[in-house]
C-alpha cells in the first residue's frame, strides 16, 4: 500500500505516525519516486509565483491549488507547524514596466493593486495563505550578492552593461528540461544577443535607463534577470537544499533550468530542489486559452459571472495535475450539482472526523485528486456523510472558508407549491399542471428531486431569479 501508518495514527505529530510513503512524480527524473522530506519536522517547498501586473488567469490558479493540496496533505501527514511553503510574488518585470508607461501610473501603486487582486483571488478558491509570500523586490541586495559570486567563481560574466551566466560552465545544464544544446537554442524564450559568449547564456543583472526601476550595483545602476529572485528568495528562506520546487510546465524551460544552473553553481554544497512538480497546462473547451480565441478568462470573470469559488475548485482537482485541464460551462454545472447535493447532506456536521486512509492513500500516490473525488461519490452513495466532509476538507472542499454558499437561495415556498401541486395532481390524476410546474422551475435553472415522501428544490449554475418572478 502507498499509505502505511502505525496503529496510533496522530496527524499532528510526527513523532506518534510513521511516515507515509508518498510517491510524487520527480520531473528531475521524469518519474515517480518515493518522497522522504530532508527534516519531517521541517518540511520545506517553493512555489512560482505570479508576475504582477495583471489579474491572475484560470491557468494561473492551477499550480495554486495543486500546492494548496500538497501543503493540507503535508500539514496532515507531518503536522501543522513542520511545514513551510514559500510562494513568490515577481514585482520586477518589463510587462510591469509597461503597464506602468501605458496606464501612467507608479509600479508601486500597479503592483500592491495586483498583489491584492491575486491574494483575494486565491482565497476565493478556497487556498491557504503560504507561510511565506516574498517579494522579488526585498531581495535585490541578496540577489546582487548571487551574482558577486558567480564571476568570482567563473559562473558567469560581464558584457556591455550586462551580467550574464555562463551555461557551458555547468555540466548539468539542460538535465532538468531533458533538452539538447540544438533544442534549447531554438527555444522561442532563448534571447539571442551581440554580447552574449554563447547563445544559451542569460541575464543576471541588465542597465535599466532613467525612465526605469533600478538599483545600484557593481555593473552600474540596472535590474535582476527574472531567473534570479528564486535562486535568492529560496535560499534565503529554505536553505541550499530543499524538498519540493514546483510550477506549471511552462516553466520548466527555461526559467527553471536557470534557477537550478544559478543556484547550484553559487551554492555548490547544496542540492537546490530534491524534488520538482510541473502541472499541465489548462484548455477552454478542448483549445489552448487564448484572447484571440474569446475564451480567455480571468479567476475574477468567473467569479463575477456567478461561479462559486469552491465549484471552479472542484472542476480542477477533477483532474490529475500532469494531465492537460479542459474548462467547460458543463463541468462546472455537473461541479455545482454535486457540491450543493453534498452541502445539502453535510450541513449540520460542525467537527468532522479525521480523513480516511484511503484519502490518504490516493493523495500519496501522486496526489491523486480525482480518486479523492471519486471516494467522495462513494461516501455520499454510501450516506457516510461525516466522513465525505472530513475527506473534502483533505483536498480543501467543504471548509469553513467556503460559508456554505450553497444556501443563498431561499426556494421553500416553490417546494411547498410543488407539492401542494402533486398532491392534486395525485387526486385527479391530471399531471399537466404539475409537469408546466416542473419546466418552469427547470427552465429557471432548479433542479427537482421528487422522492415519495418529499420534494427539494437545489439551484445550478444556470439559476436565473428573475425566471421565477411570475411562476406562482
């Protein structure tokens, strides 16, 4: 079994639960391995943050709630306080440089403005705030110091303005992505330059214009690379050698390839990231989201359009994270119907049970997020309705965060005219005023459940109030 506890399981002590025997897929080895932290009682992982400048994405939320899972399963299995999950926010970036030009507004304002968006966002899904959420521009100073290291130690050079690492001077480079030198150079994100040793080489540091943010350096006045503040920010706040690095797959090239490169030539004693977690990338309805197509959504679109965080939630963890995500308005509905369904079982359950092994299991198998789901189904099928709250709650469904927004509607008085209805309609035998009765609510978004004893009204996504205005 993937999942092996001692008799006396505690959740909140390592001390008192033997370790689980967690199977997480290594893109480092392009499979899975089992997991076994540095330190249990120190258990230590880095996410990607956003740049920010804009409104996160649908596909920005992805790698959230995939580390949002790890980071409940890890505080389950190694306890509350013996993990420490560090997520980024990239405040120095030209796309931040121009949204400033273009909207002539001060970065600071454009970047708190966004930052507050984001964390809003985030929380709207239902995520846990990290232990740690730095940003790039706290670590400027630090970073500096990188580079300082990385000529010293022949890592890297200076050219017309610019710090450049050196790629030939790591063997390993390109190991990560599993990339070869041609694969690499024809990469679209590989930015070819005049003073550029080789063609694979990238910025550590570049000259930024008066009209620019800059710091002061050795180099002159300039700004990081975007590939630095990781290297900086997570080895200041999780050592040289940590356990979990992830981000969508996207990243893989060439920005974590970077990372790694810069970090383990400045600290050659560490190992950076023992493990590395990519996503797959997110569809809207079976095609690649894209403005240009119309089907680009923010996580604030939908939001606004009427989806519940905790139904957009649901629809993600419906599917493995290394398999492409597709979007669909049917999901969400199908997501909405089962969630209220559960709501409507587990409400008066105030203090849940433990998860069960299986939920544990799954989880450490890859974090198996759609079998969880799966044993979700089977307890409802199975009426085990403490349980199916306590597995939700696992993987970060039916917690208090959430507020039961399912009750947001008050449909008694249709379910007490339904069913003075049907008891007429029982009578006479006549069922047309029943059957028009039943449409309308349809037609209005209401789901009907008709048992022999009792009638429930449970609104979908496609709930439109105004449809029910002139029903009765």
């Amino acid at each position: 079994m993937a999942f092996d506890l001692t008799v006396t399981y505690s959740p909140k002590s390592v001390q008192k639960a033997k370790m689980s025997k967690i199977k997480l897929h290594n893109s480092k080895v392009r499979k899975k391995e089992i997991f076994e932290p540095i330190d249990p009682s120190n258990v230590r992982i880095y996410l990607c943050g956003p740049t920010v400048y804009d409104r996160a994405h649908l596909g920005n939320a992805r790698n959230v709630i995939l580390f949002d899972v790890l980071f409940r399963f890890f505080r389950e299995i190694y306890g509350d306080n013996n993990v420490k999950y560090v997520r980024n926010f990239t405040d120095i970036d030209d796309k931040i440089n121009q949204r400033a030009k273009d909207l002539g507004r001060e970065i600071q304002v454009i970047t708190d403005e966004t930052i507050a968006w984001y964390l809003e966002d985030m929380s709207l899904l239902g995520n846990l705030l990290p232990n740690e959420m730095p940003r790039a521009t706290d670590y400027v100073a630090k970073m500096i110091k990188i580079i300082e290291d990385l000529v010293q130690s022949g890592h890297a050079y200076e050219a017309e303005g610019h710090v450049l690492f050196s790629v030939k001077s790591f063997e390993d480079y390109g190991k990560l992505s599993g990339r070869s030198i041609e694969d690499m150079i024809a990469g679209a994100r590989v930015e070819i330059a005049p003073y550029k040793a080789d063609p694979l080489d990238f910025v550590l540091w570049k000259p930024s214009s008066n009209d620019l943010p800059g710091w002061q350096s050795p180099w002159g006045r300039g700004r990081p690379g975007w590939h630095l503040e990781c290297s900086a920010m997570s080895h200041d706040l999780l050592g040289d050698t940590f356990d979990i690095h992830g981000g969508g797959n996207d990243l893989i090239f060439p920005h974590h390839e970077n990372e790694l490169a810069q970090s383990k030539c400045c600290f050659p004693s560490g190992g950076f990231a023992n493990f590395w977690l990519h996503n797959e990338m997110l569809q809207v309805d079976g095609k690649k989201m894209s403005k240009s197509l119309g089907n680009f959504f923010t996580v604030r679109d939908l939001i606004d359009k009427g989806f519940p965080g905790e139904v957009i939630r649901f629809v993600f963890l419906s599917t493995h994270y290394r398999k492409p995500m597709d979007w669909t308005q049917e999901k969400a509905n199908q997501a909405d119907t089962i969630m209220r369904r559960w709501y409507d079982k587990c409400r008066d359950i105030k203090n849940a049970t433990k998860p069960s092994s299986e939920a544990t299991e799954l989880l450490s198998d890859d974090l198996n997020t759609p079998g969880v789901i799966a044993l979700l189904h089977k307890h409802f099928q199975n009426k085990n309705f403490v349980q199916l709250k306590a597995d939700a709650n696992l993987i970060g469904l039916m917690t208090p965060e959430f507020n039961d927004w399912s009750v947001n509607f008050d449909l008694s008085k249709f379910e007490t005219a339904l069913t003075e209805v049907r008891s007429e309609a029982m009578a006479t035998r006549n069922f047309g005023r029943l059957d028009d009765l039943k449409e309308k609510l349809s037609d209005a978004g209401v789901e009907v459940q008709m048992t022999k004893d009792n009638i429930k009204l449970i609104p979908t996504l496609k709930f439109d109030l105004a449809k029910l205005e002139h029903i009765l």
